[in-house]
C-alpha cells in the first residue's frame, strides 16, 4: 500500500460522488418490496446495496449523507472537494412527470448541503430524461439558480437511450449553458442484462461499462455532436473502455457509415477519434491504477482527465496513496487532481 501524501502541492477534488437522499432511499426500498418497475439490473444492485448486510448499512450511511459522515471521509482521506451527483439510478426508474417533480426536489436538497458547505461540496443537477422539456428546464434552473455546475444522467432510462432527436433538449441546453452532462453508469436495462447477471457482471466488474460506453457511442453514432459542436459529455471509470478501442471504433464507424449498411448510420462531419477526444472529458473513478490512467492522458491528452474516488461506491481509502504516486511531476498532478475539475465545473481558486 503507498502512503497518501499529507502536504501535496495540489488540492485534491473528486468529481464522481454519489448521493441518494433519504426520500428516494425510501422510494427505493418500497420498489424492491413490490417489484412494480421491470428492471433487473435495478433490484440486483440495490436488492444488495440497499439490503441489511454490514456492506449495504454501510453504503447507507455514506450515500444519503452531506454533512458530518461524509467530510469526516472526506478529512480522513485528504479529499479537499467532491462534486456531487445523484446516485444511480436516480429518478429516472419513475414516470418521467413525477420523476421531474422528484428532480426539482432532490436538486433544491443538495444545493442546501452545498450552501452548507460551499467550501467542500459542488453539485450536478438531475433531472428526467424521458420528460426533455422538463429537463432542459430542470439542467437550467439548478445551474442558473441553484449553482449547480453541469447535468447528471444515469445512462439508459428503463431501456430508452437519449439518441433519439425528441430526447436532445437536454443536451442543447447544456451546450447553451456551457456545462458538462456526466453520464454516468447504469447496469444493462432488461433486455440486455440477462447474460450478465448468472456470473455477477452486471454492474461496475462489467456491466456499467458496457451499458454506458454503448450509450455514449449511440449518441455520437446519432450525430449529437455534429448539432451541439460545443457539448462536452464527461465518462468516467477511465471512459468505460472507449479510449482503448478508438483506433478500431474509428476505423469501422468511417467504413460502416458510407455503406449505407444500417438504416441509422450516416457519415458524420468529424471523425470518431475526434469526438472521442474533443466532446468527451474522462475521469478515473473506481479505477485506481496507473496504466489506464496514464494511457487515457496520453491519448485523449491531459486536460481532459480528471481525479475521481467514486464515493461511496467504491470507498477504499488506500487508493488515495496509489494516485498520489502516478508517474506524473506535481504540475501533472495538479492539472489532474485538480486544475481541470477546477476549469471544467467552475469551482474558484
């Protein structure tokens, strides 16, 4: 295990923390006894996480907290900031019209644990994908009133994925605003998890990756950023496995979309390389070690990779030690533990 340096020459923020406030742990909860929603990957999750085991107690604890628990881990750690967003799934297992109201909701709650302490928290809004006007009204509101920093979306919503134009509302407002959209896991919706769940590779061993690098693939895929040039769409986990595969994702998606093989493919104005590297920011959340991290810096270059621990999820302090000794002089550091956390969601010096 490496020490976590006690004076680094950086501040360290951490951009993909999780919340759930008691009120949806509750809707939650209520879900899991009666089953109402068809959404595998949701009951294999939170059927664990929000159960009484030690390790579901614990998470409880943690995940609904923005006050004395979560900054004494945050002290504890050496973490200096998190910006925090709405758990997965968050709203979006509900009807889109009350999920919206649920949104409002939730948002006004946690600018209230960031008023808080402003000094240690920044937030994302949430919002109900499947409700665009709504949303595109929601993502305005929590930045533009409650100071929120950009849009939290959990990935598909009950099997709908936003690449269909009627869902883009969202998106165009984020570009108008200028703020991020994270989008962040989801296991597998119904109609793709079962072959995962019999071994356990639903959900972060797998699952997420899977579900979430298709979605951001189908929304560059559908032309998104082609309309909205200037929207910047953050992945984390090190980009769900996409920077990895960029060479051959770029050179099948060029030969694929002039076939006119599949009825929704066409060429795109830039090529995937460059929406890869120019509409999406990564962070390293859940994943703590060296290689991925350097290779994502290199190829999609370091101004877009962020520090993340993914709170509360996956709390293992020690991790702090093992970023703390990447192969990087301090002004790399401080660009990645911090500088672009700082540019990319606005937080002041």
């Amino acid at each position: 295990m490496t020490e976590r340096n006690p004076n680094p020459a950086y501040k360290r923020i951490a951009t993909e923390e999780a919340w759930v406030p008691a009120e949806l742990m509750k809707l939650y909860k209520r879900e899991l006894e009666t089953k109402a929603i068809n959404d595998p990957g949701f009951h294999s999750l939170w059927g664990f996480f929000g159960s009484e085991s030690p390790r579901g107690q614990a998470m409880a604890a943690r995940i609904q907290d923005l006050d004395d628990v979560r900054i004494k881990d945050m002290d504890d750690n050496g973490i200096d900031m998190q910006v925090v967003s709405l758990g997965s799934p968050g709203v979006q297992i509900f009807d889109p019209v009350e999920a919206s109201a649920m949104a409002r909701s939730f948002n006004d709650e946690l600018a209230a644990g960031i008023a808080r302490h402003p000094d240690r928290f920044v937030g994302l809004a949430a919002f109900s994908p499947l409700d665009p006007a709504e949303a595109a009204k929601e993502l305005e509101r929590g930045v533009t009133k409650l100071g929120l920093r950009g849009g939290i979306l959990n990935s598909h919503t009950l099997g709908t994925y936003l690449d269909d134009e009627k869902y883009w509302p969202v998106f165009e407002a984020a570009e108008a605003l200028d703020v991020p959209i994270y989008l962040h896991p989801q296991t597998p919706p119904a109609s793709m998890i079962e072959p995962f769940l019999k071994r356990g590779l639903d959900a972060a061993v797998y699952g997420f990756a899977c579900e979430t690098g298709l979605h951001a693939l189908r929304l560059m895929v559908a032309g998104i950023f082609d309309k909205f040039p200037k929207l910047q769409i953050i992945l984390g986990h090190c980009g769900e496995g996409l920077p990895y595969w960029m060479s051959r994702i770029n050179y099948m998606h060029s030969h694929i979309s002039v076939t006119n093989r599949y009825e929704h493919v066409k060429p795109l104005k830039r090529s995937a390389r460059e929406y890869l590297r120019e509409n999406f920011l990564y962070t390293n959340s859940g994943v703590a070690w060296a290689p991925p991290i350097m290779f994502v810096r290199d190829v999609i270059g370091p101004e877009r990779m962020m520090y993340a621990m993914d709170y509360p999820w996956q709390f293992e302090p020690s991790e702090v030690g093992e970023m703390d000794a990447l192969p990087m002089d301090d002004a790399a550091k401080k660009q990645f533990f911090e500088g672009n956390a700082r540019r990319i969601f606005r937080i002041a010096e």
